[in-house]
C-alpha cells in the first residue's frame, strides 16, 4: 500500500468510528444533516477511490456528480447550525424562520460567488472545470464566514467551545481555510511532485478535523445557555421585521390588478 492509499484509508477509518461515536451520543437526532453528510461523505469516497481505480475514464464525471451533492449537503448542514444556535428561541419563532435563515445564507453565498471566480483562485481551464472550482471556493469561504460569525459573536449568542454548533462550525471553517489557502498556493505549483504533496497535505486537515470531531462529541454536550434579554428582543425583532416585509409583499402581490381579457 502506498503513502496515499494509507491516508486515504487512515481518513475512512477516522469517519467510521466518528459516525459510531454521533450515532452513540445520538448526536444524529439534533444534526440529522451533518451525521448524513459524514455518512455520503464515507460512501463518497469509497465510490470514488473504485471509480479511481477501475473506471478512471468515469472519474470526472463522477467528481462532478459528487461536487454538487456535496454543496447542497454542506449548505444544508449550514442551515441546521444555524437554526440550531436559535434553540432557545425557537418557540417564539415563526415557522418561516428556518426559511428566511436558509434565504440569508443563499444571499450570502450568492455575494461570495464573483469572488470565488477572481483570476487569482482559477485552478482550471474548460469553462465546466471553471465553475466546479469556483462552486468549491464560494462553499469554503462561505463556511469560514459562518465559523467566524459564531466565533466572534458567541458571547452574544450564548454558545461556547462545548457547544456542538460551534465545534462543528470550527472543524469546517479550519478545514476550509486551509483547503481555500491550498488552492490558491496550488497556482504556483510546477511539478506533480508539489502538487501531491499539497493535496497531501489538505487530507491530512481534514483527518486532523475528524479527529477533532471525535473528541469534542465524545465528551458530554455544555447545556443550552439561554439568550440575554436583549439578544432576544433583538432576535425577535429581526424575526418579525422579515415576516412583515414577507407578508407586506404578499398583500402587494395580491392588490396588483389583474390583466384584462382581450379574447
């Protein structure tokens, strides 16, 4: 087995016995998205490394295919952090709530997106190659923005370091950054001799953020602090501000005057 194989296995593994550790704390029932997304993220890789192996001629279109399902799974597992950190408040939410925080994330990404394609990031040359890398810029630095949104503000949103959003939030933001800092340095990369040993290195990250996960969710979960009452009035007041600007829109959508019929 070669050094690549090793890591290759070493990360699988490390995946195994972090999804035996959710599914015994039943960290799956309060992360349902992140416990599926590391679950496609095992068979992701097996899939791959047999396509790799027995059917290269395949291998991009399958790359491809899995680019795509990982972006929609990573943006799901955004959305279920940050509806997560509003537990507390959840009862006082609207149902529209988990839809608006879904929207400002899309937002967000969408506002990420032209930067993601600056010359400076471009590691490929067909167009279809081209949006692929971008799409994967645009998620990692949507995720390193999401890590340092809850980081800065934890304090104000009453989460720690013990806390699972945060912790999952730290492992993806550490991971990104160094897989975004990695394709930038990659531009600069002349042998194939340098290029694996960065892509080496960006495995190891992540082995390095499972291992992380690991120990995080095997030590018991901090209770669920309580917003300050001024974080909730605030909360509360953003809440009801979007569901009157979608309430607004849907009454001036309903009044507009209907086309006359000309038949």
């Amino acid at each position: 087995m070669n050094f690549d194989n090793a890591i290759w296995l070493v990360g699988i593994i490390t995946e195994i016995v972090l999804i035996a550790l959710l599914t015994q704390r039943r960290v799956w029932k309060t992360l349902p998205i992140f416990a599926s997304y590391l679950v496609w993220d095992v068979l992701s890789n097996i899939a791959a490394f047999a396509i790799h192996r027995f059917y290269p001629a395949h291998y991009f279109r399958a790359y491809l295919a899995e680019t795509i399902i990982d972006t929609v799974l990573l943006f799901g597992v955004l959305v279920e952090l940050a509806w997560s950190v509003l537990r507390p408040l959840r009862a006082s939410l609207s149902r529209n709530t988990l839809v608006v925080v879904a929207v400002l994330i899309l937002l967000v990404g969408a506002a990420v997106w032209p930067f993601a394609g600056i010359q400076g990031m471009r590691g490929a040359t067909s167009s279809v190659g081209l949006f692929y890398a971008q799409l994967e810029q645009t998620t990692a630095i949507l995720r390193i923005l999401f890590f340092l949104v809850l980081a800065s503000g934890s304090q104000l949103l009453s989460i720690s370091w013990r806390d699972r959003e945060l912790q999952v939030a730290t492992g993806l933001g550490l991971y990104s950054l160094v897989s975004l800092t990695a394709a930038m340095v990659n531009l600069h990369q002349t042998t194939t001799s340098e290029y694996k040993h960065l892509a080496r290195f960006v495995t190891a990250s992540y082995i390095c953020c499972l291992i992380y996960w690991a120990v995080s969710f095997a030590q018991q979960e901090a209770e669920r602090r309580e917003f300050t009452p001024q974080m909730q009035r605030f909360l509360l007041a953003v809440a009801g501000a979007a569901r009157s600007t979608r309430v607004a829109l849907g009454d001036s959508h309903a009044s507009k005057p209907s086309k006359p019929d000309r038949r």
